[in-house]
C-alpha cells in the first residue's frame, strides 16, 4: 500500500536579505483576519507615525550594528532553532523595521502580518542580545517599535490582545471582577487559617511596610500561590496587605503590546494604591 507524503505548506516573509525565512503555518484570527482590514495607506501612515523622521536613538543603533553576530548566541530562539539565521536578533530588525525603512513604509498586510509573528512569538524581549553586543545595542527597542506599530494597526496574537482589552476594561488580564478578587482574598485567609491560628490577609491597611501584588492569573487559576504568601508573610511576620481597590493586578500585559495608555493607568493605579494606603514597599509577583 502506497503512504502519502503530507505536505504542509510554508509562510513566507518577503525580504532581499533574508529569502529563507520558512515557518510551518499557525492560524491565529488575531494576525489572519485583522490583516484583512488593513490598507497601503493605513500601513504606511502608521508606520511613519511610529517612526518619524527616525530618532537618533533609532538611528544610532542601525548604523552602528556591524553584523558581528554575538547577539545571536545570547539568543534562545537562535539557539534552540538549531541556529537558524533567522532567529537571530539582528535578523529580526533587518527582517522588520529595517525593511520598513528600506521601502519607506509601503509594505502590505501580509508583510505586517509576519512582522507581528516575528517580534510577537519569536522574541521574548529579554534584553539579553543587548548585553552580548560590543557597542550594547538595544534591540529590544527596535523590536519594541515594531510590536508598537502591529499594535496600533490591530495585528496582534489573538491571546494577547484579549489580555490586553481586558487590562483595559478590569484592570486585570484575566477578567475578574473585583467582587470575585476581595471574596477570593477572604476565601484563601479562611483556607490557611486551617493550618495558622489568626492568620490574616488583610486587605487595604493602611500604613502597612509592604503592599502584595500578585498577577491575574492567581486568584482565578492559582491561587495556591495566595496561600504560600500568605503563610510566608505570616512565618516572617512581615507587616503586609493587599489592595482592596483596583489596581492590584501587576503583570502589565499592556506593557508587552506597546499599547502605552492602557500600560500607564496600570502602573499608575499600583502607585496610587501604595499612596492612598502609605506603602513603603511594593512586593510583586514575578
């Protein structure tokens, strides 16, 4: 009996310097549909918005890399890819903004859609290329200016951008509400009370030295981290509390997107609890 040979088609990224750039396909509505209602002028015009007339900040950092390749070893994507030149870090400004300048700003959606799969799931913008560079290029900013534009154009992981819209909306990424945050607090401070005679959680007191920050997963999905802390404060006998006005979620997805309003009333929100409460340590999850 014959066996048929699956064949699994290829994206592609259209590049003079970098032809070879072959992933297998991975559907996702945020880059395949939203890519649909983009136009040459919305692409162009966004683009320009994002770089103006190039920074010298943007401008340094590409006249100055010289192609030595020693980022590309401090990067995982690089190195688990079996080296794959297209994981390195310097590819993926050459493959992105680089190109964006080279055509002054007149891509297509399916160029902008790559864009996004290569600075959305193929770097983790950990800054590590930044410290193997000679002249300690951050690349993390290019790479960051392109998630921005992907951003305001719509193009973004569909997981992402959810967290991102709920941030917007609740002040959290995991949408919860914040009825379901404070009856979580005192659901965990009853838990491990079963174990820690007078434990507390306490929730928004006031001059406590240290306010606890968790991320949104915790009280919805994890929340057996709520009572680790919990008896790790009480074991140390720190003086600590939890917010009991929003915002007290500080994974920041918003900061990952580039999408700097929503990015902002987070951070601000976290320091307005520490004033309202007179904090004098944060402690964050993470």
């Amino acid at each position: 009996m014959a066996v048929k040979e699956k064949i699994v088609s290829k994206e592609k990224i259209v590049s003079k310097d970098f032809k070879e750039y072959i992933r297998e396909p991975n559907p996702d509505p945020g880059l395949d549909e939203t890519i649909k209602l983009l136009t040459p002028e919305k692409i162009e015009k966004t683009i320009k918005s994002v770089i103006g007339s190039i920074s010298a900040r943007l401008k340094v950092t590409l006249e100055t890399c010289i192609h030595c390749g020693l980022c590309s070893e401090a990067c995982q994507w690089y190195l688990s890819n079996d080296k794959d030149p297209t994981y390195a870090p310097v590819a993926k400004m050459r493959m992105t903004i680089w190109e964006m300048i080279k055509r002054d700003g007149k891509v297509d959606a399916e160029f902008i859609k790559q864009c996004a799969r290569i600075v959305f799931t193929e770097c983790n913008i950990c800054h590590r290329c930044s410290m193997y560079c000679p002249y300690g290029l951050d690349i993390t900013f290019i790479i960051g200016l392109v998630r921005r534009m992907c951003f305001l154009l719509g193009v973004v992981p569909q997981r992402q951008m959810d967290q991102d819209h709920a941030h917007a909306a609740m002040m959290n990424q995991v949408w919860l509400s914040q009825n379901d945050w404070l009856d979580t607090m005192q659901w965990q401070e009853e838990e491990v009370g079963a174990d820690f005679k007078n434990l507390r959680i306490p929730i928004d007191k006031e001059g406590a030295e240290v306010m606890w920050l968790p991320l949104g997963a915790e009280p919805k999905t994890g929340t057996y981290h709520i009572e680790r802390t919990a008896k790790i404060m009480n074991v140390a006998g720190v003086d600590w509390t939890v917010p009991g006005k929003d915002v007290w979620d500080s994974s920041n997805m918003a900061m990952f997107l580039r999408d700097f309003v929503t990015m902002q009333r987070i951070v601000r929100g976290l320091f307005e609890n520490a004033f309202r409460l007179r904090i004098k340590k944060l402690v964050l999850t993470e």
